[in-house]
C-alpha cells in the first residue's frame, strides 16, 4: 500500500456516523483511496475485496466482519484488523477475502464470517498448545 495518511477504526466509525451511513459502507469507502490506510493495531489482518464483489455481498460481509471484530474485542479474544481492498482478481470466486498473518497468508473465497472465525480459533488454539 501506498505511503499515506493513516485513520484509526475509531475514526472511520465516526465518519459513517457523522453521515448517517452504514459502518460497511464507511470502510468500503477506504478501497477507494488506497493511499489512506488504517493503522494497524493486531497481529491479523482481514483484507476484503471491496470492488466489483460488492455485487456479490462483500458489503454485507464487510458488516458482519465489523461485528466479529467487535465481538471478539469486547469479549477479550483474538480479534484482526480490517483492510479494504480494491478488487483483489478472484471475481469467480466472490466474495474474496484474505488473512494476512506473520507466518502467511489465508484466501478466503466465498468469504463468510464464519471462515475468518474459523482462522482466528486455529491461530488461538494453536498459541494456547505453545
């Protein structure tokens, strides 16, 4: 990504707020400016194709993501951070997501919540056993 200006979650919730918008639609909205990017803030990072899979539900899966994450946050667990992401060329596959770790990557295709949970249960379980 780009050098460039760098938000917070918390900022991006507070635009969607200030506008009256879903929270989905605020973080889509960063897959079209690349050069601004959201800190980072976990060891995980959840990439979803925002483009052209929006017509095939990324929106709705940017939203459920948002949730996961808080839940996961609130309840003390293995969370990630989200990062829009222009069209990540897996149109076939849509939605498509990816899970940037320390150790590599995870591609998601016909990305749900519930594989992006799957992977940070893996990543927990594996650390409790270390």
């Amino acid at each position: 990504m780009a050098d460039g200006p760098v938000v917070t979650a918390e900022e991006v919730d507070e635009v969607a707020e200030d506008h009256g918008v879903p929270r989905a639609h605020a973080w889509m909205a960063l897959s079209y400016a690349p050069n601004v990017q959201v800190e980072r803030t976990a060891d995980i990072a959840v990439a979803v194709c925002c483009a052209r899979c929006q017509l095939w539900g990324a929106g709705d899966l940017v939203a459920d993501l948002l949730a996961l994450r808080d839940a996961r946050t609130a309840a003390g667990r293995l969370s990630f951070d989200l990062v829009p992401r222009g069209c990540l060329n897996r149109c076939s596959d849509a939605p498509v997501a990816t899970g940037v770790l320390d150790d590599g990557v995870v591609g998601f295709v016909n990305a749900t919540a519930a594989q992006v949970t799957e992977l940070l249960d893996a990543v927990e379980a594996e650390a409790a056993d270390a």
